[in-house]
C-alpha cells in the first residue's frame, strides 16, 4: 500500500509525511531518494503537545524547525486529526519557504478550523448525540476507538455497524465491542454490502440486533432519545452516506 501511495511522489518536488510504521516509512523514503524529491518526516523533525480534546475538534501546540505554534485549532474531531492538521502547517511552511505560497499564519490558523470533512466523526444530532464516521478498514476502526476512548471515557456509546463483504469485518466487529454497550447490525442497497445477519453472527457482545433494512437504523436511532446513550455509525463510507440522506 505504502508503494502504490507513493506513486504520488514527483521528480524534485518536495514530500512531508506523517507517517510512522518503520517499514511503510523506508518504502516512501525510497521513492522519494528515486525522485530527488526533497523529503520530510512529520515526527522526526516536529513535537506536538499541548494536546486537548475540546467539545467540537481538538486543540493542540507544534515546533517545526522554523517555529512554534500555540494553541492550534481544527473543527474536527479525532487525536489523528491534530497530525493531520500538522502535516498542513508543515506543508504551507514548505510552500512559503520555497516563495510558492504566501500563507499568513492567521490564514493557516482560520483554515483548520473552518475545515471540514462530512462523514469523519460528524455530529449529524443532539439528541440523541449521533456521530457518523466512515471507518471502513481496520486501521479507520482502530483511530475511531483510540478517539471515542479519550472523548466519551464515561459513556454509553451504541454502534450501528455495515460493513463490505470483503473487508475484515471480523476484527473490525471485535475493535469496536471494546466501547459499545449495543451494536445494531445493519445493511445497505449495494452489490458488495455484507448482510446484516452475518455480521450479527461475527459479533460476540450479548447486547446485539440486526435488520437488513437500513431505513430501520433510524427507529433505532429514535429508540435512543431519552437516554444518555451516544449513537456511533460507522463502517462503510456507502452505508454511512446512506444513513446521512436519511437524517438530513
């Protein structure tokens, strides 16, 4: 995967990366040696810290090489969002520095916050809450636990979960039963959707249902006014577009 993501990589045009897996990293480095593209490590050569969820995004500080940067802000949510919006500083300094660009940092900075991304942990209703965030892999799965563990430590969360046929339901089913009180089972109008039904059976957690209508994850979700329960919907990016046409 790493070698077809760096196919992107042009002859001496500069590369800044975030990513962090040892082997995934050599393989872009190399590419990028192949280019003569200048190339840059987010975590080699910048700190974050100073990093705060805040009720709609995440706050945080960066040092790059150039400066330091207090108190960023993006609108949204998730503790790989603070990378990525670091990734954006680092680039716009590229930018700047090679006199491509002139971003101020008061844009950079109105920028990230005004950013947004349908479908990535977005608050569609109040009440109840219900979050919408297409997770569709088991690397998506994991950052989506990672931030509902460091946001919501203390409360009830239910998932609605739809997944393909031909991804690792399987582990990303389990990932998700280490914060769901309930997991409701559902299915899509889609030739490679997986059914309902054998993802409720992949499921070990006690407290699960299942219907192949997705019309059904909004009785679910109505199910749920009243409580103090938060509503998680996630797996694939075609299932959670269709539940949003239906909320909206």
């Amino acid at each position: 995967i790493a070698g077809e993501k760096a196919g992107i990589i042009k002859e001496g045009i500069p590369i800044v990366t975030a990513v962090t897996q040892p082997e995934a990293l050599q393989v872009i480095r190399h590419e990028a040696e192949r280019h003569a593209a200048p190339f840059q490590s987010l975590h080699d050569t910048c700190v974050i810290f100073n990093e705060e969820a805040l009720p709609a995004g995440e706050q945080f500080s960066f040092k790059t090489g150039e400066k330091c940067y207090e108190d960023i802000r993006t609108s949204l949510i998730g503790t790989h969002q603070r990378q990525n919006a670091a990734l954006s500083i680092l680039a716009a300094e590229w930018l700047n520095r090679e006199d491509i660009a002139h971003i101020s940092d008061e844009a950079l900075r109105s920028g990230l916050v005004k950013a947004a991304w349908p479908g990535r942990l977005e608050l569609v209703q109040e009440h109840p809450p219900v979050y919408l965030d297409g997770a569709h892999n088991e690397e998506g799965v994991e950052k989506l636990v990672e931030t509902m563990k460091q946001r919501f430590p203390d409360s009830s969360i239910s998932v609605v979960f739809s997944a393909l046929k031909d991804k690792p339901y399987h582990n990303m089913i389990k990932r998700l039963e280490t914060i769901a009180h309930a997991i409701h089972f559902a299915s899509f109008d889609f030739p490679r959707a997986s059914l309902a039904k054998d993802l409720y059976d992949a499921s070990e957690i006690s407290n699960k249902s299942w219907n192949e209508d997705p019309d059904n994850v909004i009785e679910f979700i109505e199910s749920k006014k009243g409580s103090n329960e938060i509503v998680l919907i996630t797996g694939s990016l075609y299932f959670i577009s269709e539940i949003r046409k239906r909320l909206q």
